[in-house]
C-alpha cells in the first residue's frame, strides 16, 4: 500500500510579490528550495494563514538568497504581499518506507532567510 507523507515544508515565509499577468506558480528563493529539498517544476501546496486559502501550483526557481516567495498568475489573488504562508509538497511511498521517512523542514526568519 502507497501512502502520501509530507515531504518538505518552508513555514511562515512572507509574500514578496504578486504576479497576476502571469502563467502560474509560485517563485521561491533557491536558497529555500535547496534546503526543503524542493525542484522546479514541483507540486506544492501553498497555505496563507492570513486568510485561510489554499491551493496548489508548480515551483518556479526564484534568485539564490532573495527571499523571494512570489505567487504568479491567479494564485496571486489569493494572497497579499505581506502575508505569511506555509509552502508544502507531499511524496507517495510505501507504508515501511513512509514510516522511516524524515521530511525537510525549512524554518526561515522575517525576511526570508535561512537562519
């Protein structure tokens, strides 16, 4: 049996921009995408605790130790700049795998910087 686990998280990160006239995703710093172990193109999951909102879109590289965290085309009307998110991607794998499994947890500071 194949189970979805958590496989990285970047918590609290700030919205830097919004992108409305765009194709979509999401901009992260690559920096942030290194250390959460995260590749352009990905699926992630993307929560504002601001607002409540959630949807999904694909990563996009964004400038190494920016703090970048842009939301482009129409998830950037989900959000505000300012506002805080958490950044999640989820892997499918076996049970005994999924069990010994550790996720890359990324907990950068204010400005979106590893610590």
């Amino acid at each position: 049996m194949r189970i979805e686990v958590l496989k990285s998280k970047i918590h609290r990160v700030k919205i830097t921009q919004a992108e409305l006239h765009y194709v979509g995703s999401i901009t992260i710093d690559e920096a942030l995408m290194e250390a959460a172990q995260l590749i352009e193109g990905e699926k992630v999951q993307v929560v504002n605790i601001n607002n409540g909102e959630r949807l999904e879109t694909y990563v996009i590289t964004g400038a190494r130790n920016s703090g970048t965290i842009c939301l482009n085309g129409p998830a950037a009307r989900k959000a505000q700049v300012g506002d805080i998110v958490i950044v999640i991607s989820y892997a499918s794998m076996e049970l005994e795998e999924a069990k010994a499994f550790k996720p890359s947890l990324v907990f950068p500071n204010p400005e979106n910087k590893l610590a």
